[in-house]
C-alpha cells in the first residue's frame, strides 16, 4: 500500500522531469531561431552561409591589373605621406628640397651597466668569494 507523500512526490519528479525537458526544447528552438535569422540577414548582405563553408557575392569584380593598380596607388600615397613635408594652403604636400635625418642616438654608460660590468668580474671568481675580501683578512689578523 503507498502512502500519499510517495505519490506527491512521484507527480514533483514527474512535474520536474516535463519542466527540465520543455526547457530544452525551448531553448534549442531559440537558438536555431536566432541562427536561421542570422543566416537570412547575412544572405540579404550577400554572405551565404551553408555546411560546406561561406561564400561572399562582391560587387565588383577586380582584375589582377585593378589590383595592382589599387596596390600601386596606395603604396604611393603611403610613400608621401611618410615623406618629410610642408603643406600649402591647399593642402597638397610642398617638399623644401632638404635632406631630414632622424637625430643621432648618443650612447652613454649608467649605473646600470657599470653594475652588469662589476657583476661580470664577480662571477668569474671562484666559487663567488672575491680574492679580495681574503687578502684584507689577512692584513687584519
């Protein structure tokens, strides 16, 4: 004979189990949902999206000439405006005909590298005990 807890608990576990998986199922509705929308705004974009890849629609279609043309052009504009320049008042580069050098970069020694000096005297003693260090001991016994 059961008893009326074992049968509000079986309607819980049931109730529960329904609830778990109708959430699934919701949720795996919204995504595909949300993957088919995706999909579609892209395809009106001109990317087609499918299981063997994507593919892109251009409109325009480029030849190699084109695009060494386009290459080219930027490469130039590149060029001037890396270039050394004045501007006039309508805005197109004017050169002043001199050579610009970037400045020279003086080398100095720091403190920095008169310790790496020191610490390169210090490791070729043996054993890390300076030889100096035994001849003051000496002098001082």
């Amino acid at each position: 004979m059961t008893h009326w807890l074992d049968t509000i608990y079986s309607v819980f576990t049931l109730a529960l189990f329904i609830a778990v998986v109708t959430g699934a199922i919701y949720v795996v509705k919204t995504i595909s949902t949300t993957i088919d929308e995706t999909k579609k705004s892209l395809h009106d974009k001109g990317v087609n999206v499918s299981a063997s890849g994507i593919s892109v629609k251009t409109s325009k279609h480029m030849t190699r000439e084109d695009y060494l043309d386009a290459t080219q052009r930027n490469f130039v504009k590149a060029i001037q405006t890396s270039t050394t320049s004045t501007a006039d008042s309508g805005g197109t580069p004017q050169h002043d005909g001199s050579q610009h050098h970037p400045p020279s970069i003086k080398r100095s020694s720091t403190s920095s590298s008169n310790r790496s000096v020191e610490s390169a005297k210090k490791k070729s003693n043996l054993f890390g005990i300076r030889k100096t260090a035994s001849k003051h001991s000496n002098n001082n016994a």
